[in-house]
C-alpha cells in the first residue's frame, strides 16, 4: 500500500511525538510507513529524546503485540534451523561423547559458534547446546565452591547427567 506525502508526514509526526519508548514501540506497530521509513524515524526520534536503542529494545521485548508477532511461524523456523544444522548423518541414536571429544569441545567451546561444532563433531545442535549448558552449570558449581576453574575438574563433573548438575548447584 503506498502513501502520500501528506500520510507519511501524518505518520511521521506520530512517531516524532512519542514520549516514552513504549509509546514509541506502541505507535510504530501501528504505523503504516515501510521498516525503512522507520528506521530512519528511530533514529531522529533517539536522538531528539535522548533515550537508546537499549531502551527501545526493552520496552519492544515487554510489548505484548511485539511478542505476538515475533513468536508467529516460530516452531516452523526452529524446526527448519535444527534441520538445517543437523549433522549426524546416517548416525541413529544419540552420539557418544569420548574424554577425548569433551576435551576437544572444551577447547573449541569459546571460539566456535553451535552450528560449527555440530558440523565439527557430526551431531545435531541441541546435542551440542546439552554439552555447553553443563560446561556452564559445572563452572558455575566450582565457582559457587570458590574452587579454582580448571578443565580437567570441569571434564569430570559433567560426567553426572544435567538433571543431576542442577541438584548439586541448587544444593550448594
């Protein structure tokens, strides 16, 4: 649907009269203009308010009519992303994760994104995210211990199982 100058303006001082970026989110929503149109409002409308992204970013994430749209087609795009990054192969089952594999994922954990080390260890991404959620809850356990935060130690914790890491840290 195209505007005329006189419907964009009108939109346009919609937005600029904002007062709070809840407002700002709430108006934009209801917006007619293109994305490109407001983007480039955005950015007049923070700098003539002073507020950041960050704010705008807040009160977009607390918007419920935000959170509607942004959760459409969500399980659809999920499912297509694991799909699409599912590297076992014609591996069936769940992979077995070696000392040595653990050691090296410990290794490449910082440097790698999910999707690298699924390809790297031919597995899927949530197996990959399972191992890196333990490598957090185990550091987080030994810091809770004030022990020092060696890989060796955080190798043999993660050998109980998630359910298990999760007790103890609750417990600590």
């Amino acid at each position: 649907m195209k505007l005329s100058i006189p419907k964009i303006n009108e939109e346009k001082n919609k937005l600029m009269t904002a007062k709070t970026p809840e407002e700002y989110i709430e108006r934009s929503l209801k917006s007619k203009l293109g994305s490109g149109q407001k983007g480039s409002i955005t950015v007049k409308w923070l700098k003539k308010t002073n507020y950041t992204f960050a704010d705008l970013q807040r009160a977009r994430t607390n918007n419920s009519s935000w959170k509607e749209i942004k959760g459409k087609g969500s399980y659809a795009r999920n499912a297509k992303r694991l799909e699409k990054y599912n590297f076992k192969g014609s591996q069936k089952g769940k992979k077995e994760w070696t000392k040595e594999n653990l050691s090296e994922l410990y290794d490449l954990n910082k440097t790698k994104k999910d999707w690298e080390l699924a390809e790297h260890f031919h597995t899927s991404l949530p197996a990959i995210n399972h191992i890196r959620r333990k490598f957090k809850l185990a550091k987080m356990i030994m810091e809770k211990k004030n022990e020092k935060i060696a890989k060796k130690k955080i190798l043999l914790i993660i050998q109980k199982n998630e359910k298990a890491l999760r007790a103890e840290l609750n417990s600590l």
